[in-house]
C-alpha cells in the first residue's frame, strides 16, 4: 500500500526555449496540512489531471516505481502557446474526423 498526497491548483508550466524545456519558474513550497491523503494499492494505476498538485515520498522498496505520462488534448480548436513544451514542429493528421 501506498500514499499519494493531493492539493488544487496550477502554479507554473513547463515550458520550451532555446535552451530546451523547464519550469517558468521556481517549485513553490507547500503546506503539508493542505495535502489530503490517498491510500493507493500496490500495482494500481492512478491518472492525475495535469492541474492537480500531487506529491509521494520516497520509494522505500527495492523495487521501482514506474510513473508514465500521457498526455491527451482536444484539438478542435485548440491553440498551443508559442513556447508550450509538448508543442510538436509538425501538426499530425487527426485519427478521426468528427
């Protein structure tokens, strides 16, 4: 069994320069008191809004821990900012119409 722990709100973005990709700013510090625990059972899979302040500790079992990212946006009408980290160079074709 697991803890994850959970707390609202975008505080900054990722974003892409001519450096490569980082935070717009600086990790901000939280209130641990503001965080509500999540018991999590080994093995579950756990899919988290982008806007979702979370946080776990530290992996204490000799195993790892696998975190994947998926990202899944809406394009109709969908506008990516100028310097959005996951802007791609080339549009792809939809997979479907609608």
């Amino acid at each position: 069994m697991g803890l994850l722990l959970l707390q609202e709100g975008l505080v900054r973005r990722f974003i892409r320069g001519e450096d490569g990709v980082y935070f717009d700013q600086p990790s901000p510090s939280y209130d641990q008191k503001d965080f509500v625990p999540i018991e999590v059972k080994a093995g579950s899979l756990v899919v988290i809004h982008g806007d979702l302040i979370h946080q776990s500790f530290e992996n204490q079992s000799p195993n790892s821990r696998h975190a994947y990212s998926l990202h899944v946006v809406d394009t109709d009408g969908c506008k990516w900012a100028e310097d959005n980290w996951i802007k791609r160079k080339v549009e792809l074709e939809p997979l479907y119409a609608s």
